[in-house]
C-alpha cells in the first residue's frame, strides 16, 4: 500500500509557484507604488514606476527576440538601469550577465563568446571600452546604449537608446515566470586573475532565497535606505538589489564610490545600509574635515572581501557606522556567512569582543551548512580556534556551477561540499574565522604563516592605511613575510625598520616581515588587494 501523504496530494498551480524574485518586484508595486524605489540625482522613481519600465523593458526585449535560455549583458555603473536589467531580463526568461566595467576589453571580448549574449546595454562611459571588446569578440549582440541622466560622454555604441527601446515595450505585456526555480537567472563571471574567468551560474531559487536571507540576517525593513557603494555588477549586488523589492527600501544610486559624494548622500537622503570592503570605510576615516557630514541615523555597513581589521571598525564605529562582517564567493551569491553579535559579548573586555569582531561568523539563514573541514579527508577539524581547514559551503545557496566547464563544476563540487579554497579555523562555538587563501598562506622554514595574522598587526600602527603580506623568496627559509603598506595622508613618516620592530613586538620572530615596500596597493573592482600582482612584485625582488 502506497503512503498516504503521497496519495492525491500532488502539486498544482494552487499550491506550488517555481521561487522567483521576480515577484518581489510586483508586490511591492502593489503595496507601495509611491515609495521611494530609486534615487539617482534628479531621477526619482516610485515602486509602481520601477514596476513600469521593468515590464516595458522585458516587453521589448521579447519582442525583439530575446527569450528562455537567452543571454543579456550589461556594462554600467550603479544606476537605475542596471536595477531595472535585474527583473526585466529574467522576466523574458532570459539570464543576466552584470559585467565588470574595469576590467580590460580581452576579458568583456571572452565573456560576450563564453556567455552567447544576445543583447549588450552598455552605458556611454564605457562605449570606448564595449568598441574594443567587441573587435576582439565573434558575438554580435544587440547593443544598447544607456545614456545616464546625471553623466553623458556623448559616445554611443549602437543604434538604439535604451529610453528608445523602453518606449517599443508595454507596462501590461505578459512576463514569464520560470518554469523550474531551477533555472538560471543570472551569470557572474570570476575575476579572472589567472586564465580565463569561470562563469558562476545562480538559478532563481537561490536568488530568491538568499534575498530574503538578505533581510533576515541584517533586519532589513521598509524603512531601508541603501547606498549603492558595493558594484550591482558583482554578485548581483550580493543579491541586495532583489532584497530591497522584497522589503520594498530604497536605492540610492552611486556612479563613482568617493567620500566627496557618499557623505552628502548619506545626510540628504538618511541612508542607514551600506555594503563594501574595508577600503570603502577607509574613505569615510581618512575624509579631509570639510568634507565630512554628520549621519542623521547610524549606519550599517555589511562587510566583505578581506576581514576588516578592528582599528578599522573601532574608527568607522566612532564616525555613526555600525559594522557587521559577511563572508561568501560569487560561487554563494555573495554573502553566505555573518558575525551575529550576541547580547552576552557586550559584558566582554575590549580585547576579547575584538577577537569575535573579526570573524566571519555563522550560516546564513537559508544555508544548510558552512564548515571547516581537512580536504583530504573531508572530515571537521577540532572547534579549537587553532586547527587550520578549507571553509566549504553546502545548500540551496551554493551556485548550479560553471558555465561550460563540468570539470571545474566537479572539482568545486568534491565530496558533496562547494570547496572555497579559504583557510580558516572552527571556534568553539560554531563561529568561522578566516585565516587565509590557501595560497596566501606562507611556508616559512615548515611553519604555515597566515598573512591575515601579520595584516591585522600593521593595521594597528597609527600611520598604516592598507596592508598586503606576500610571500618572498628566501634561500634559507624558503618563503619569509614580505609587506607591502600604504601611508595615511598626513601621517608622520615612519620607516621599514620601525615597521619590523614594530611587528616584532607583537609577533612570533619567524612572522615578523623580512621587508616593507611602501607605496599604493593593487585593486579589484570591488575593493580586493590583488595579492597575485604583489606575490609576482616579490619574486622579482619585492620593489
């Protein structure tokens, strides 16, 4: 006899929907159509006005043949556009490929290929950049060009103005919903330090999901203001851009991530999110006095890439920010762990709530399971605090895979766990703390040195902005420490030997840097020290 709980009680358009984000957008058109959805200079749109140009959008792209399976690429800024791309082009059935506008015309050539786009919406600053990616490009896509209301070169790609192309949609065309949650949404690309980037494939109900984990894990409401100080181009914004819909907050919109203008933003519009790494902060700490506002609520920042060192949080926290840690990868929707603060750590001495500061904390909501696991025997290592591991990631918010490339997909996927190649150690109380890339970490006479270690060190020193430790060849221990900082404006001078004496304070003698090269550090996009150009700085005699 079969089991009853299986019998006649199977799925029907009453009582299952495929997960989509899609549908945030119109609930909060229909709950708050008046709202403020996006502010961007002198653009003001409401949630029914988002709602509008995202189903006129999707309307004419369809009718211009873009549909299920199809590629759209966007290269823009954080603008009202690049939003609207994040629900129009799902709503075709189509997935959205946000790419990184700093990187270099070979890279946007490989990924209009790798990615098949059908369509490229490109705004005018970067037209001259598109031009040449697509000379070195076999794909011939439709081009778009957005022409920003608050920054216009005057370059133009295409034919079609993207005001142009809204105009040829409907505000009350049908959309499609996917038909599996399964399906693929959007399409990140990896940075592509080495070798072609991967392309990271979300599927819809992952976007959802980590959405609404989104709000849960940071209290987001209503009342949410977010400045866009975190590129949409990566990691979907971290998901954020559908969280505010699913909320129904506001975006405020940023072109170009400068104190000059995050500070008057924050005061005229009451911002109380943001979202960045640590450099981000550093603007707001190291802000010559005129420019500096006061915020008219606090501030809370979500941050990720590196760990924020606690002099850094201790400084933003003094200026109205309020700093939580977030750890993940392209491959988990951006972010997938939080430092959850517990009221019992508010009756702890500084130096131990600094400990708890720095990690990168517990499972998101929606994720099944992060831990710290030996990669050779894919077992747990010892919550001690100490005991070094590869952090892997398993569930719902874990990415379908690489596009095009199984063997990639296989080797990320190794005995059931998403493998991060971040080091980091299990604390007693389930906390994560990462100590390093795999490949960062220095082998020095047999001792494993993480570089996060020395870092945090230098970052305490009252004249250090920006701190990188590296790898440098050496002949008789086979790798020694090598830091590469860059000074705060106005500090007083300070040398590579104060530096080192001042490491040497604090540090076991073999972690203490063998040299200090002074000067501006190497960055992604979003903010990440590119360790890689420093490793190769180093072999090459670390100048």
């Amino acid at each position: 006899m079969g089991n009853a709980y299986e019998l006649g009680l199977d799925r029907n358009p009453a009582n299952y929907v495929p997960l989509t984000p899609i549908t945030f957008l119109a609930r909060a058109a229909q709950i708050w159509p008046n709202h403020p959805s996006v502010i961007h200079g002198r653009r003001r749109y409401g949630w029914g006005d988002t709602f509008d140009r995202c189903r006129r959008l999707s309307s004419a792209l369809a009718a211009r043949g873009i549909g299920r399976g199809d590629t759209v690429a966007v290269l823009a800024p954080n603008i009202p556009e690049m939003i609207e791309a994040h629900f129009a082009v799902p709503m075709t059935g189509a997935v959205l490929n946000t790419m990184n506008y700093r990187l270099d015309a070979r890279t946007l050539a490989f990924q209009l290929d790798h990615g098949a786009a059908k369509a490229w919406l490109v705004d005018s600053e970067f037209a001259p950049l598109a031009k040449e990616a697509l000379q070195l490009a076999r794909s011939r896509p439709l081009l778009v060009d957005i022409v920003d209301s608050e920054y216009d070169t005057g370059e133009r790609l295409g034919d079609l103005l993207y005001d142009d192309l809204l105009a040829e949609g409907s505000r009350d065309a049908p959309w499609l919903n996917p038909r599996d949650e399964w399906d693929a949404i959007s399409l990140n690309y990896t940075s592509g330090t080495t070798g072609n980037p991967k392309g990271v494939v979300y599927h819809h109900r992952g976007a959802y999901l980590n959405a609404l984990s989104n709000a849960l894990a940071t209290g987001l409401t209503h009342d949410t203001v977010k400045l866009w100080s975190l590129p949409m181009f990566h990691c979907n914004g971290w998901c954020f851009v559908w969280t505010l819909a699913a909320v129904g907050g506001t975006s405020v919109c940023l072109r170009k991530v400068e104190a000059a203008a995050m500070y008057p933003m924050i005061a005229e519009h009451g911002v109380n999110l943001m979202c960045g790494a640590a450099v981000v902060l550093s603007m707001f700490i190291n802000a010559p006095a005129e420019l500096r506002r006061l915020f008219p609520r606090p501030v809370h920042f979500n941050a990720a890439a590196a760990p924020v060192p606690v002099p850094v949080i201790r400084a933003a926290e003094a200026l109205g920010f309020r700093v939580q840690h977030m750890y993940g990868l392209t491959e988990t929707y951006g972010p997938s762990t939080l430092c959850v603060w517990k009221p019992e750590f508010d009756g702890l001495d500084e130096e131990a709530k600094a400990s708890i500061l720095k990690r990168q904390g517990v499972r998101y909501p929606v994720l099944e399971a992060v831990s710290v696991l030996d990669p050779d025997s894919m077992q747990p290592v010892d919550a001690d605090g100490e005991t070094l591991g590869e952090v892997m990631f398993r569930g719902n918010i874990v990415m379908k895979g690489y596009l095009k490339n199984e063997r990639a997909t296989a080797e990320a996927f190794a005995g059931g766990w998403f493998h991060s190649g971040d080091l980091g150690v299990l604390h007693p109380d389930g906390y994560i703390e990462l100590k390093d890339r795999s490949k960062d970490i220095i082998i020095s006479g047999g001792e494993n040195i993480p570089s996060l270690e020395i870092e945090s060190v230098l970052y305490q020193h009252p004249a250090v902005l920006e701190v990188a430790v590296v790898a440098k060849p050496d002949s008789k221990w086979g790798e020694v420490p090598c830091a590469y900082v860059s000074l705060k404006d106005g500090a007083a001078p300070v040398t590579e030997a104060e530096l080192i004496a001042f490491c040497r304070e604090r540090l076991a003698g073999y972690m203490t840097p063998k040299q200090v090269v002074f000067g501006a550090l190497p960055k992604t996009s979003t903010g990440k020290i590119q360790k890689f150009l420093l490793r190769e700085k180093s072999r090459q005699g670390g100048q």
